[in-house]
C-alpha cells in the first residue's frame, strides 16, 4: 500500500509541472497563442488524471483550470504570455485570502477539516492551529505576490522554475520551520496546561 501512495505521489508530482513546463517549451518555439493553447490542454488533462487516479475533481482543481482557460483565452487574443504567466500569482493571492477570511470567521479551513475527520481529544488546540493558519495563508499571499513579480520581470524559464520546482523547495522549508514551530507552541500549551491543573490540587 505504501508503495502504491508513493507512486500516486510521483504522478502527482509530475503532473502538476505539465502545464507550465509544456507552456515554456512551446513558447520558446512558437508564439504566445500556440503556448496558451497547449498549457490549457494540458491543464484539462490534469483534471482527467486527478478524476481518474481519485475518483473526483476537487473544487480547487475546478477553480484552478477555469481560471487557466480563462487567462489562457486572453493570452490568445491579445498573444501575450504575460495573462497566462499571472495564473500562480492570482491562485496564491486567492488561496491566502480565503484562508485569512476563515481564520478571521473563527475557524480556519484546515482546523474545520481536521474536526470532521479527527478524534475531538485529539485535535490540536484551536488557538494554535487559528496562528499556523495565518502563516500558511501569508506564505500564500507572499509567494503570489512573488510571481505576480516574476511574471512581469522574468524569463518564461525562471517563470516555470518557480511555478514548479521552486515551490516545492519553498514549501518544504517552509513547512519544516512550521513543524518545529508547532512542536514547539504544543510542549508549551501542555506545560501550560499541566501548570493549571497543578494549581487546581
């Protein structure tokens, strides 16, 4: 089974650079409009793959491919790149908003859904996972605001690095220096915790 997850990663993994990567080849060669067109194809084969190996479309996945198809029609008719290029910027924008609206709602998206699929005594404290929220919500907001900057003052190839290979290394670092931090807010919340019932005897 382990196995089977690890090669579902990879695909996964691979999959997710097709639009972009196949964006930067095509567009070395041929004008911005051929390039759009083929990073809104492949962005439609990545919706197939995910309904395949998944069974389901996640709504992001939806949300994604629209919003694709819809700058990739307007880099056709204006056959400029820079429409379709602005697709990581407005998504990170996007994803780090909603975040912060939830977090401002009381509840983040992430803690509602570990509610609905975890043990209530073994969930997180709220209040820890309200300020994780918050940062993963910034590190969206910082990184589309950083290609919306890349977009209009890169290449195409540093474009697709960090569409593609840059986020995944920005994303791990980032998520290990949130993991030491989490354990870190959770040795102190129970002390704290302990230090109050101490008090109680």
């Amino acid at each position: 089974m382990g196995e089977n997850i690890l090669g579902m990663s990879k695909h996964f993994f691979l999959i997710s650079f097709l639009p972009a990567v196949f964006y930067w080849y095509l567009e070395s060669y041929y004008e911005p409009k051929i390039a759009a067109v083929g990073g809104v194809l492949l962005a439609l084969i990545e919706l197939i793959f995910e309904k395949i190996c998944i069974k389901q479309v996640h709504s992001i996945s939806k949300a994604n491919f629209f919003l694709i198809f819809f700058l990739g029609t307007l880099s056709f008719f204006d056959n400029q790149g820079i429409w379709f290029k602005l697709q990581p910027c407005l998504t990170g924008v996007g994803i780090g908003a909603f975040l912060i609206f939830k977090v401002l709602k009381g509840k983040g998206l992430l803690f509602e859904m570990m509610e609905s699929i975890s043990d209530p005594q073994k969930m997180p404290p709220l209040e820890i996972m309200t300020k994780f929220e918050a940062h993963v919500a910034l590190f969206f907001l910082g990184y589309g605001g950083f290609m919306g900057l890349v977009a209009f003052n890169a290449t195409t190839g540093q474009w697709t690095f960090f569409k593609t290979i840059g986020f995944y290394i920005i994303s791990i670092i980032f998520f290990l220096i949130e993991l030491i931090w989490l354990r870190f807010m959770m040795k102190r919340w129970f002390l704290k915790k302990n230090e109050e019932m101490m008090k109680k005897f």
